[in-house]
C-alpha cells in the first residue's frame, strides 16, 4: 500500500487549485443550496464530548465562537442546554449563515451569525469582546495550507 501511495504523485494543476481557490465560497453556497439544513445531524454529543464549552466562566456568560458553524448542528444542542452561552457563528457561505438565522431556536440575544471567511477577514471586526472558547470542527481541512497560519491567528486574536 505504502508504495502505490508513494507512486501517487499525481498533483492538480495550478489552474485547477486557483479555480477551487477562487470559486469555494460559491461552492459552499451551492452545498448548502442544494442539501439546505439535511445534511449534518445535530451534534447531541458535544456537550459530553467537551465539558468545557458549557457552564459559567469566569465573571459571568461563556462565550463560544464557532467558526465554520454550517447551519446551526453543533451550538444548537449547547444551547438548548445551557441558558447562560452566548455564541458567535460564522460561516464562509452566506446561505449557512441564513440557515442558522432561519432556525426556531436563533435569539439574537444569544447568537451572534455573521459571513466570514476566517483566512482574510478580521474575526475582531465582528466578534468585539474576546471569547472563551472558539471551534473549527472539520474546517482546516478546507483551508489552503498556506492560509492556515493566517487562520489561526485571526482566531487568537480574539480568544481570551
């Protein structure tokens, strides 16, 4: 296995990955367009999976920013079950953001939705007060390599 893996060499053109490049926020617009809010389940395990995104920090409100937070599955459960999170969700697809806005549980006392594309746009200029906690399930992966240092660091500038 090992060697057929290193016999694959084959690389995508530099026209292609600009094209994906360039064309991934209308790409993730269509994904959500086309599987609208059917295609992730709500993630009910979050909350025993990390203790530490529920329960009162320190001086009052946990804050949660969620980056690549789709259309809601995995706050929405944390937030059914602890009345005192606060979240910032941000999605690259405006339409994701839309879901999330659309959904029966969206306060905007408690949920802050905006679009984002975390590799170049400035987190502090839509998230004013620094965070407690901040997510990025399955989004690095979707992140050019060379954009992922950009990435983090626009993240830490607004963890506590």
């Amino acid at each position: 296995e090992k060697e057929r893996l290193d016999k694959d060499v084959k690389l995508v053109s530099e026209f292609r990955q600009r094209k994906i490049e360039e064309e991934a926020q209308r790409n993730w617009d269509l994904f959500y367009k086309r599987n609208e809010t059917r295609f992730f389940r709500d993630r009910h395990w979050t909350r025993r999976e990390f203790e530490e995104l529920v329960g009162t920090a320190e001086g009052g409100r946990k804050t949660l920013l969620e980056i690549g937070c789709g259309v809601g599955n995995f706050f929405y459960p944390l937030l059914e079950e602890d009345d005192d999170l606060f979240v910032h969700a941000c999605d690259f697809s405006p339409r994701a953001v839309q879901f999330v806005k659309d959904h029966p549980l969206y306060d905007a006392s408690r949920v802050h939705a905006f679009q984002c594309d975390v590799t170049n746009d400035a987190l502090s200029d839509h998230v004013v007060e620094a965070v407690d906690v901040a997510t990025i399930v399955f989004v690095l992966s979707s992140v050019h390599p060379d954009k992922m240092v950009a990435a983090l660091e626009n993240i830490h500038c607004v963890l506590k």
